[in-house]
C-alpha cells in the first residue's frame, strides 16, 4: 500500500523535517508546496532534498481563506498522479500537522479502510455567516486587503470588511455552480486514489467550477467537499450513510456528529478574542492525545510545542 503525503507548509523547516522524517517509509511519498513568499523557502528545499521520496514546489502565493490555498492542493494532487505509482491513500498535512500513532498503526488503518475521511455538512443546514461564503463574491487573494497579508494596507482592510461585508446584503446572490448543493468542513482529509482521480477528472471538465469557488470565502473549506459530496463518491465518504438516515429523523438544531472526519485532532474551542485558532498545543494536550482515536494532530509549533513533541515521539511513537 502506497501513501501520498501532500504537505502545505510555508515556514519552520525543522518541524517540517520532523514531520516527514516521523511518517517516512518505504510506502510513503510526500508532495510538499511551500508558500511562494515564504521567508524560509530556500531553507526548507535544501534541508529536504536529501530525501528521494520527497518532492517540493513552490508555485502560489498561498493567502489566508485565499483561493491559491485550493490551487496548491490541486496542484500535490497532480504531481502525485504523475509520478505513476499507484497510491491507495493521499492524505493532506499541514507543514504544523504531526502524527500522534506509530507508522505501524497508521499503516494497518489505512490498510483496512478503503474510505475516504473528511469531514462535510450542508452549507444550507449553517448559520448564514457559513452560507455567507458563497452567497457573495470574495478576494482574499487580493493582497492589499488581506488582513493576514504582510502587504495589508489597514485602510483597505477596514473599507474591505466595513463596507464590502456591510454591502452584501443589497447584492444579488450568486446562484451556485450547476445547482450543485454548497458542503463544507475542515480543509484536511485522506481520499482514496480513486476518489483523488474523480476529482481530477471533474476539473478537467469543469473550469467554471474554478472560476466560481475563486471568489468564495475560505474555498479550501467547501471546495473539496462539494466536488466529492455532490458526486456517486459520496458514497464512499466514511459515515455518508450514517449522515443520510439522520438526515430523516433530525431535530432542530440538531447537529450531526462523525465518527471519523479528517482522522486528526484539533481544538477549535474559543479562547479569547483574537487567539487564532485552532489551539497550538502544548503539554496540556497530551492525555487528550494518547487517548484519541485519530491518526494526527494540528497544530504545534517547534518551539512551544518542543516537550509535547518529544513526549509523543517517546511515548506514542515509539521513541522514533
């Protein structure tokens, strides 16, 4: 069974090292992009080329709830397909992703499952700030007024969320692609190489679909989904089948809860005003991460997270 490991990264190439070097095998490929404006991209390509198995580009300007999020992605995807091999798992990683079970496990999970894992719910079933996202048109990709862009021009971010996000309201909606029904979840997941091919296809056929989500709020979050969810491969989707028996006897205000979604633990819990989110974690989590059932865990960070890296590594991982 082979693994592609497509990996978004855009600094801390020692994590990343460790990252890769935690999942390495004889099995496993990785496909990494690095932000194009990163600031450690030459450290990183130099630090990885020593591994055969490992292939980086850098080829977007990668924007938070920006569109070149979904192109990088798109892009692994591609590079991974090219190389031939026939891959039964490609799995999305983070470059502040890392594994909280052995290799071992994670091959022997994989290995029974012919699922894919990610996590979905109707956009029409969501607070209107969720349905929001593709309602109205979007540019994160415009730098100027990105509020995580080192390019940002306060003005411009403040006329962008002031006036543009009042506005919306009075703007025609967009009617969406094909009447195709909007889903969204974690930008994260594990497709099988079938799924990955079906999805492959459908872009190839269905440009408007790009040109519609490029100007969709966080598209990293719907874009995936929707593709997958709106297709026969919805089928595949571990607990699709679950979703839809609920669907038949849910209460209001009801939510439906996945069994597995992106197979890795985060805590999207709030902690105050303007405390990014998810959760770095630190020494806290580790009980909570020896006693979870999922493969991965985001996000850390090398220095604040160092102890609790070491400690799954020496306890979860079997001291690797």
């Amino acid at each position: 069974m082979q693994i592609a490991y497509l990996i978004l990264a855009h600094n801390q190439p020692a994590q990343l090292e460790r990252l890769i070097e935690r999942l390495n095998g004889l099995n496993a490929h990785f496909f990494v992009h690095i932000d194009k404006k990163s600031a450690d991209k030459a450290a990183i390509f130099s630090s990885l080329e020593k591994y055969a198995n490992v292939q980086v580009v850098s080829d977007y300007d990668v924007n938070w709830m920006g569109f070149n999020m979904v192109l990088s992605t798109i892009g692994l995807m591609r590079l991974a397909v090219a190389t031939g091999i026939d891959f039964k798992y490609f799995v999305l990683l983070s470059g502040q992703d890392y594994p909280i079970k052995g290799n071992q496990y994670i091959n022997d999970f994989l290995g029974r499952h012919n699922e894919d894992f990610i996590s979905f719910a109707r956009i029409s079933d969501a607070a209107d700030n969720f349905k929001n996202k593709v309602r109205y048109y979007h540019f994160y990709d415009f730098p100027y007024s990105n509020p995580r862009n080192s390019k940002k021009v306060p003005l411009l971010v403040y006329l962008y969320y002031g006036i543009h996000k009042r506005l919306m309201k009075y703007v025609p909606e967009r009617k969406f692609y094909k009447n195709m029904h909007p889903f969204f979840g974690s930008q994260w997941f594990a497709l099988t190489g079938a799924t990955v091919a079906y999805v492959l296809q459908f872009l190839d056929k269905n440009a408007g679909y790009l040109k519609f989500m490029k100007y969709t709020e966080g598209p990293d979050e719907t874009f995936f989904q929707t593709i997958i969810l709106n297709s026969e491969r919805r089928w595949n989707v571990y607990d699709y089948k679950k979703f839809e028996e609920w669907e038949k006897t849910r209460q209001p205000g009801e939510h439906f809860i996945q069994a597995y979604s992106s197979l890795r633990y985060m805590d999207w819990s709030d902690r105050g005003k303007n405390v990014p989110k998810p959760a770095t974690m630190d020494m806290a989590y580790f009980e909570t991460l020896k006693d979870s059932t999922d493969l991965f865990a985001r996000k850390f960070d090398e220095n604040k997270s160092a102890a609790l890296l070491n400690e799954i590594d020496n306890k979860l991982l079997n001291g690797k």
